[in-house]
C-alpha cells in the first residue's frame, strides 16, 4: 500500500467536467435528490418519447430495478445519427490493426451507412426485435457494426470473447438461445491466426437455435460454408440498402447479454437494457475519462468483456467521441507497440489494464521512452487492484508524470464504473480506486451484514441503484436474487472485498468469493474444476488462485487421480491442454498439483482456505485445521507443494 497523494495537475483541473468543489456539491446532491439528479442526467440521451418517471427500485423481495422506464429511445441513434449533422465527417472510429501498416479511419457518416446494412442483412436473415444473436469476432469495426446493427433492430446481442473454446461458444449460444451467430473466418493476434469459424461449426453441432451464420472475412483463409445457413457478409451486405430506420425501444428493454463468471454454477447471462445503460455509460465516460472535443480515445479491451461494450463502444460513441479500436496485443511487432500506436494517432485518453502495464514494465523503459507519447493527457487502468509499483511506473515512464491516472473499479453486472477518481477532482493514492462517483453508495459490511462505518475493511456492497446496473440473470431472476441480494438483503453484494482509509478513500482489496482474476479475466473455480474432472483419468479436483506476478493471480489446481492412474508430467501437460480445450486458453492452469488426497470438512465440503495458503506458500499459517476429515491430507499437501517460481 502506498499513501502517497498525488494531486490534481492544476491545468487538467482548470478545464475538467469537474473540479473539487463541483465533486463534493453534486456528489450529495446525487444522494439527496437522485431523481432530480437523474432526471436531469437522462436528458444527455435523445429519447423518442420523453421519460417522465425516473426511478424504481427494490432490493428486497423479488427484487425490480427499473429506469426511465416510460420513455422510449433507440441506442443506435444515439450512437450515431444524432451526431451526423454536427459530426458526420468526424471520425467515430480509428481502427488500427494487428499489422502496424493496417489502419483504417471510419467517420459518423460511414458508420451510419454500415450499421444500417448489417442492421437490414439481420432482418433479411429473419432477425426480429428480441431475438438474440451472438457474435464471436476478432476486433474489427464489424464487430462494432454488429453490436449496433442489433441495438438498432432492437435485437439482443451476447458477445463472446474470441479466445473462448466452441464448447464455452455452444453453452453460451444454448443459454439465450440465440437465432444468429456473427463470426469470421479467422481472427489475427499478435500475427497468429485463431481459427475462429471452425471453433464455431463444432459449437452449432451443439446449437440447434441458430438458423442462419453470417460471416466476415478477415484473412481469407479457406474455411467450410454450410449452404442454407451460412452467407458471407461481403458477398450480402453491398446487396443491400445503408438505410435501416431504428427501431422504438422502451428504455427498460433488453439491450445486450454477456455471460460472466460466479463462484458455482455455469456463467451467468448478465442483462443490460437500453435507457439506463446507455446514460450511465456515456456520463461517466465524459466524466471519468474527462472527454473533451477533439480528444482521442483509446480503450485497449476487447469487445468481448464489459469494458469493450461500455468504454470502447457505447459509452464514447454516444458522446460522439473518436474512439480507437485496435486489433493486435501490446507486444507486437515488439513492446512498443502501444505507445507507437498513441503517436501514430495522437492519443490522449489511454485506458487499459494492470496485467498489461505490469507485463510491459517488465521489458523496462527503454520501448517507452523511445516513443514520444506528447498527445497523452489521462490514464486509466481497469480490471483489477493496480499494485501501487505498476501505477507509479505507468504515472513516471508513460504518463511523464503529467498525466493524471483513473483507477476504476466496476463489474461486468455494473455496466459502467462506480468507484474512480475524477482527474480534475480527486487527488490519486497509488492502488487506490478513490471515491465513488455520482449516485453511487459504497457500504462496507461486516461477515454478519453489520454496517461499518469510518476507516474499516469490510465486504464491499452498494446501498442503492445506479442507472446503469444489471437487471436479471437472463432467464433466471432467482440466481440473480440469489447472488447478489442474498448474502446481505436490502443491499447489492459485489463480492469484491475493501478497506476504507481514513480520507474516505476504497482501496479493493480483491475477491471474498470463489471467482478469479486472472490478468483482469474473471474465471469461476466451479468451472475449471468441472472441466478438469470431466477428463476421464480425473477423479476430483479443486482449484483456487495464487498470487503471480505479471496476471494478478494464477490458476492453481490440485487433483485426483481416478485409483489405478499414474501422475506423470505428460499428464499434467494434457490436463492443461484438456481445460485450454473445453473452456479457452486463459483458463489454462499454471501449475497442477497432485492431491491424493483433497482437505474435506466431515460434511464434505473441501476447505479451500487451507488450499489458497498451500498454493500461496503461506503453508506455516494453514490456521485451524481440527474440523478436517482427515487432517492427514494437508501434511501430504504441504511437502509436495509446487514451486511457484
Ligand atoms: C471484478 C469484475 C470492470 C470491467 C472489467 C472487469 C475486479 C475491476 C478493478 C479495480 C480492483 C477491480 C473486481 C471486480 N476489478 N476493476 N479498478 N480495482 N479490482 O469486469 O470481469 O466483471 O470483473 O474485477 O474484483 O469484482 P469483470
């Protein structure tokens, strides 16, 4: 932990949004009249009938969060046609490609023109409003175009992360039931290709919903096409018209899925709708990322997470920002490439994550300070706690020291940030996401939902509603009840842990739950698990994470052999490769022990307390073992521990 401040740069306070005093006065304003606050806040969107009731929310009971909830709006509008007569020659869109010499400029006009096509070859698919259509692209501007092409037809989109297997893909495709799937023929990262249509013809062998494939060719590598369901987008879409009226939709109408991990069970669809989402996002991106006309903005995360939906799409566009899309990885052709990027474009907002700023510090500042990186004027990190090192290298070698850095913590389920600095407000403290933001009620609680007050540690929930929160699980209110209105009723539970200093700063302090960070991806234990003992060779396993690193946390699996199995590194090379193969590649375990035994309590339940200190080496504090089966197993455990290195 690091209490060193570091203050708000005069000059970016002179022409923020907002400044100190600004801060204090509107944040109580927020809790004091948050519909008044809200009232006003929801006239940034352009709504097609004007909202006239706010809010309406429970966190008790069967559980309804509802906003603006009687007026009607079309995202895609939003996002792009009001801004044609002020900005229809501005870039919306700079699309930089994983070869340096591949970019391409896209503006409002042409955005227009190429949601519009894809919006009407969806409905020539028979893509109806509600239906649900999931996407599965590289990041290319048709995954942009095709996100809004549903938003404008009123579909609901479910974008899945590229790197996900086909069995991840068919789950995900099965749980909406989605009629459309959007791919391409190949992604290309880092200069290899990820053979992106073949992963889902294996998944649509499992996926009977889906009607009809559409797909972009990205390398033009041979692929199979499946005459009747599959069509080629550069082949249908110049057939049809650029112009596709957008569609009414009620601001509590579904706008996207996207399935995230929980400490059990499979992922869960998170549901966000079209009016609150789209205000929240595009607020707190003019405010957060302190969004100035003629700023560039690059946000590095794909369009498969939550950041990729709200910060580098909906939120910027529907300030009609230039955001910057970019296809490759921060280490090639080499490590400088991200900040060769921020000078071939001229970036000034740059947003990215701890994982990436850590793995780039390690190849020191030499690929940094070669690049220029003159145009940057704000930081921002996402993701995961940010270790005060990595932010005070990100502040010195990237930043010159001049550049404010905005640590934001959010959620998937969240839809936009809640707990951040505002640059021009809030003096920063190195692993500190700060203060929350407009309408946001942080609350620490103690294990039997106490609430604490002044400078504490606590599990971290939120008192009440932003407009931009989830709404359901799709097509399962009561897990959503369940997960996150349970432990502590009346309050949502984010199942972050934080500590609360004495300037009223939140420090998070990581998961209290049995999910994983693993370079900023969430993974559910469950999930490794079951994927580990769905091989035939396993009989048990238990997964926790240990701290590493360059990923936050690593992936930790202890296992059991079916009787009769011989524990070889050949075997420990395939179960890696198994669960790379049923869920993808970031949920590969780093290190494989081999458990003959797992600690149990006498009811069964494995003790995965005493497995997080083993794999931390923290092994001289295992802590009260007494309760255990068979407290032999921990011994075993212990010796045969695997070296971390
Ligand atoms: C979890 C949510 C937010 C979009 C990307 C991740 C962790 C996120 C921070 C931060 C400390 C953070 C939390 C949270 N997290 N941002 N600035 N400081 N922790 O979204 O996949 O839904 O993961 O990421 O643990 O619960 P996600």
């Amino acid at each position: 932990m690091s209490d060193q401040l570091f203050p708000v740069p005069e000059a970016i306070a002179a022409k923020a949004w907002v400044n100190e005093a600004t801060y204090n006065a509107q944040y109580d304003r927020s809790l004091k009249d948050p519909e008044g606050f809200w009232r006003e806040h929801g006239q940034r969107l352009d709504w097609i009938k004007p909202f006239t009731k706010v809010k309406d929310v429970s966190f008790k009971g069967d559980v309804h969060i509802r906003w603006f909830y009687d007026g009607t709006l079309n995202v895609a509008a939003n996002c792009i046609d009001r801004h044609l007569e002020k900005r229809g020659n501005q870039t919306a869109i700079i699309w930089e490609g994983d070869d340096p010499n591949e970019s391409r400029n896209i503006t409002y006009k042409e955005l227009h023109g190429e949601v519009g096509r894809m919006a009407n070859l969806l409905k020539a698919q028979g893509v109806k409003k509600g239906d649900r259509v999931t996407i599965y692209l590289p990041m290319i501007p048709e995954a942009a175009y095709a996100m809004l092409a549903c938003a404008r037809i009123g579909a609901i989109h479910s974008v899945v992360f590229g790197g996900f297997s086909p069995d991840s893909l068919a789950n995900r495709l099965q749980d909406c039931g989605s009629t459309c799937l959007i791919t391409a023929d190949e992604g290309l990262r880092g200069g290899k290709k990820v053979p992106l249509k073949k992963n889902a013809d294996e998944a649509l062998k499992a996926s009977p919903s889906v009607k009809s494939v559409i797909v972009v060719k990205r390398t033009g590598s041979p692929i199979a096409m499946e005459a009747g369901r599959d069509v080629w987008y550069h082949e249908e879409a110049p057939k049809l018209s650029t112009d596709c009226p957008p569609e009414e939709m009620n601001a509590e109408d579904p706008l996207f899925i996207l399935y995230t991990s929980g400490s059990t069970g499979k992922p869960k669809g998170v549901l966000h709708t079209t009016g609150g989402y789209l205000a929240y996002t595009s607020l707190t991106h003019q405010y957060v990322f302190d969004y100035q006309e003629g700023d560039v903005y690059w946000c590095t995360a794909d369009v498969g997470w939550v950041t990729g939906h709200s910060y580098l799409l909906y939120g910027p566009l529907a300030n009609g920002a230039t955001t910057l899309m970019f296809e490759g990885v921060p280490n090639y052709p080499d490590n400088s490439r991200f900040w060769q990027v921020i000078d071939k474009h001229k970036v000034s907002i740059f947003y990215t994550a701890p994982t990436a700023i850590r793995a780039l510090m390690r190849e020191g500042e030499e690929p940094v300070k070669k690049t220029s990186r003159a145009s940057l004027r704000i930081l921002g990190s996402v993701g995961e706690p940010i270790n005060p090192e990595a932010w005070l290298w990100y502040h010195r070698v990237v930043g010159n020291s001049k550049c404010p850095i905005v640590d934001t913590w959010w959620q998937t389920e969240t839809g936009g940030i809640l707990i951040t600095p505002l640059p021009g407000a809030i003096a920063a403290k190195p692993g500190s996401a700060t203060k929350p933001f407009f309408g946001v009620q942080p609350v620490l609680l103690d294990n039997d939902g106490k609430v604490l007050s002044g400078a504490t540690e606590g599990s971290l929930c939120l008192a009440d509603s932003w407009p931009g929160q989830m709404r359901t699980v799709y097509g399962d209110h009561q897990r959503f009840i369940e997960t996150y209105f349970a432990t502590f009723p009346g309050y949502y539970f984010s199942g972050d842990g934080c500590r609360r200093d004495e300037d009223g700063y939140y420090w998070i302090t990581g998961r209290v739950d049995d999910v994983l960070n693993v370079s900023g991806h969430r993974m559910g234990t469950a999930e490794i698990e079951s994927a580990l003992v769905a091989h035939p060779k396993v009989a048990e396993a238990a997964v926790v994470g240990y701290p590493h690193d360059i990923k936050g946390q690593g992936i930790y699996a202890y296992v059991t052999l079916n009787a009769g199995e011989t524990p070889t590194e050949e075997l420990r090379k395939e179960l890696v490769a198994w669960v790379r193969k049923e869920i993808g590649p970031i949920a590969s375990p780093d290190l494989i022990q081999w458990a003959p035994g797992l600690p149990k309590t006498r009811s069964g339940k494995i003790m995965r307390r005493i497995l997080r200190k083993i794999a931390a080496n923290e092994h001289n504090a295992l802590g009260d073992t007494s309760t255990l089966a068979d407290p032999a197993v921990v011994g075993d455990l212990v010796d045969n521990r695997m070296n971390r290195g």
